[in-house]
C-alpha cells in the first residue's frame, strides 16, 4: 500500500477534491479573465486609475470597475487575476508602441 502511494501515484479522496478544485478553477479563470480584461479597459477613467494606483491596491480597482463577469461575482482571486492579465495587456500594448 505505501508503494502505491509513494510511487504509484495515489492519492487520499481530500487530495483528489483539492486538485479537482484547483483544475476546475483555472480552467474557469482562463475563460473570464480576458473578459474581465475587456470589460475594464471598456470603463472609462478605468486605465488611468488603474495605473496611478499602487501594486496592492489594483485588485480593489478592478472589483470598483467590474463587479461581475459572465455571472460571475468578483473576489479577491477573481480581481487579482484579472490585474495580472490587465498589467500583461498594458506591457503587451507598451512594447508594440
């Protein structure tokens, strides 16, 4: 039994739900957050205050801007990977420039 779980790859029923857990929302986070992206640079004043504000405080931005994606309500996780990909697509738009 120790060989299975050591080498065969097994796992205990709580390992299996977190890892479902963790796919299931990635999975949900790589669909809605270029929406998210979208929908805030569509809001006016959004890039200005989203750029004059500090590193710890863009996910309070973009939760002001956007309050829900696809009938999905904003949290932490939600706007924190949403600022990322805001921050990526700024980077993405400076290095065309």
């Amino acid at each position: 039994m120790a060989i299975g779980f050591i080498w065969g790859g097994w796992v205990t029923g709580e390992s299996a739900r977190i890892m479902r857990t963790t796919a299931e929302t990635s999975g949900r986070m790589s669909v809605l957050v270029p929406l998210c992206v979208a929908q805030f640079t569509a809001a006016d004043g959004a890039l200005a205050k989203f750029k004059a504000a500090s590193a710890y405080s863009k996910e309070g931005v973009v939760s002001e801007f956007v309050k829900n994606v696809a009938s999905t309500s904003m949290d932490y996780s939600f706007a924190k990977a949403c600022a990322t990909g805001i921050e990526t697509e700024l980077a993405n738009a400076a290095t065309k420039s």
